[in-house]
C-alpha cells in the first residue's frame, strides 16, 4: 500500500515532466527530442529527483518502499519453504537492476546527450501553475523518504479492514539495506553500459538512435490484449443485438395479445347487449299509467362501443409501433459502438452496485 502511494506521487511528477516537454516541443520521440533538456537546469533537477526516487535511491520515498517489499520477500523465504520466495528475491534484484538501467537511459539522452538543434533552445519552466505542482511533487518525494513512517497509522488503519493487522518496525537505513540499494544500483548501471550503450545505440550522420529491439517481435498489447477486446466485444455486440430485436419481437407481441383481448371483449359486449334486446320483459301491473318514453334500443349502443374499441387499439397499436420505431431509429442512428457501450456502461453500474450492497451487507452481518 506504502508503495503504491508513492509510486503515484513518482508517476506523476514523471509524467508531468513529460506532459511539459510535449507541450514545448510536440514530440515524443528520444531520437527528435535527445539533448533538449542540456541547457534546463530546473527541469534537469525535477526530473533527477523523479528518477533517484523510482529506482529506489536512499533518501527518497522509493527506497523506503522498496526497502519494505524486500524485507517482506525476506522474511517470507525464511517462514514459508520452497523456491518460489528465493526466486522472487533474485527477481526483485533484476528489476530493479533494469529500473535503473531504463531510467539512466532516459537521463543521459534527455538531459546530457548533445545535440545541435537544441543549442539555442532554452526550455524554462515561467509558468507558476507548472512550476508549483512540481515542486510540491518533489517535496513529497524528499519528505516521505525522510519519514517515511508518516502515514503508517492511517496504513495501519486501513490494513485492519482487509484483516491485516501488526505494527510495522523496518530499519531503513541498515547496512543490509544500504548495501542492497548499492548492488542494485551498480547492476543497473552495468546493464546500461552493456546493454543500452553498446548494443541499442549508436550514431548515424552524427546523430543518436536508440534502437528498439521489441518492436518486431510479440507484444502483449497487440498479440494478446487487442485480440481479447476485439472478440469480448463482437460478442457483447452480438448479444446485445439480439437483445434488441428480443425486445423489438416482445412488444409487437404484446400488441397482438392486447388487440385480440379487446376485440373479443368488444364481441362478447355486443351479443350480449343484442341478446337482452330480443328478450322481452314481463309486463308489470300499473295501477296509474305511466308517462310514455321510447326507449333507446340496446343494440344501437353497439356501433358506439365498437367505435371507443377501434379508436383504443388504434391507439395502443400506435403507440407499440412509435416505440418500437423509436427503438429502432435509436439504434441505427447511435450506431454499433454506442450501442453496446450505452448496454456495458448499464452492466457495469449493475454490477457495481450489486458489490456495493454484498460489501455493506457482510461487513453489518459480521
């Protein structure tokens, strides 16, 4: 938990650095942009302490961090037996190695290289809503390095609600550690004098290119990510299609079913109106004759009832078939994408919910 706040706080002063040179230069590229930052002093400094803090150098919150996850490691390999923690310990040495090879790379071609069009460029840093959030960026790294154990209480909180619960006592500054953070960092230094600076660079016309040597082989994004998006889409897609025309299929059905209801009921209200007008009633014994009203006929209520029935079919027909028109221009219009988008986001607010009231129930149940 330690390690991903810091880590967050590393990433973005990085990612703001770039963010920065992007802006001045619209370009990303280390084989355009090398040497741009020779004649930055300040974003030479922001950058170096986002660096040193990555790769874990003593003083900063990365090695404090780091320094936690290793001893984990440690004491791991020591209570539980097997290969597997020894194996994730020589593991931790070599990605840390590589960690401080990448980022010296990055170092030395932004900020040391040379190179012609950026003689009389002069990156500089007037802006105060740049230069604030960096400098307050790297005052968390220098502050959380010193003490690092600032936010272990509210860590310590917030272990107790996954069940994890113990004081945490690591000596940072050991000579164990310390001589740990050194082999790490002369590996590293060791991989990019080896690796970086002998093999994947070198000068053509009398300028730098750093070669990639994975751009030809398997990547995971394009060989295995991509893939699986593309086929779980197609199949969200086609399941919410037929989703559609189910749903299409469902209301004029029950536009059936209402229309039949109403004009058997209107059949029956018919007969049985013209059913009581054959019928003659009894005569009843009137003592004083009664004043004389012609009665309305039962049957010539017929064409007004069957009247009010059509005019209501006509009516619920119309609007089953609006909606379903409605239905249909929605989807043709919002398109393939949008519509399983719209259907995903729906899913995914379900789900989050559901988890939501899983979560509330079983922590009032315990």
């Amino acid at each position: 938990m330690f390690h991903v706040v810091n880590h967050g706080i590393i990433k973005a002063l990085l990612f703001m650095l770039v963010g920065v040179l992007y802006m001045v230069l619209s370009e990303y590229s280390i084989n355009s942009i090398y040497g741009c930052g020779r004649f930055a002093p300040v974003l030479k400094g922001f950058f170096l302490v986002g660096a040193l803090a990555i790769i874990g150098f003593p003083g900063l919150n990365g090695y404090a961090s780091k320094t936690m996850i290793h001893d984990a490691l440690l004491e791991a390999a020591d209570i539980l037996p097997g290969p597997m923690f020894p194996l994730l310990n020589v593991l931790f040495y070599v990605g840390s190695a590589l960690t401080v090879a990448y980022m010296t790379k990055l170092f030395v071609a932004l900020f040391v290289e040379k190179n012609s069009a950026f003689e009389l460029q002069r990156i500089r840093l007037h802006q105060w809503q740049v230069f604030l959030p960096l400098s307050l960026l790297s005052l968390m790294v220098l502050f959380l390095g010193i003490r690092a154990d600032f936010f272990f209480p509210v860590f310590a909180k917030a272990s107790a609600v996954l069940g994890l619960e113990g004081a945490v006592t690591v000596k940072f500054f050991s000579s164990k550690n310390l001589t740990s953070s050194l082999l790490i960092f002369l590996a590293g230094i060791g991989f990019y004098l080896l690796i970086i600076r002998l093999c994947l660079r070198k000068s053509v016309e009398g300028k730098i290119v750093y070669r990639n040597p994975t751009s030809n082989y398997f990547t995971i994004e394009e060989g295995l990510i991509i893939p699986v998006v593309r086929c779980l889409y197609n199949l969200l897609l086609a399941f919410f299609q037929f989703f559609d025309q189910w749903l299409i299929r469902f209301f004029q059905l029950m536009n059936r079913i209402l229309g039949w209801l109403f004009h058997t009921a209107s059949e029956q209200m018919i007969k049985l109106s013209t059913k009581e007008e054959v019928e003659e009633p009894e005569a009843e014994v009137m003592t004083e004759p009664a004043p004389y009203i012609k009665p309305e006929p039962m049957f010539a209520q017929a064409p007004t009832l069957q009247r009010k029935t059509s005019s209501l079919q006509r009516k619920t027909a119309l609007l089953v078939t609006e909606g379903e028109t409605t239905v249909r221009k929605t989807v043709l219009r919002s398109g393939r994408k949008l519509d399983t988008l719209t259907y995903s986001v729906f899913i995914f607010g379900g789900i989050l919910v559901l988890s939501l009231i899983f979560v509330f129930l079983n922590s009032t149940l315990i």
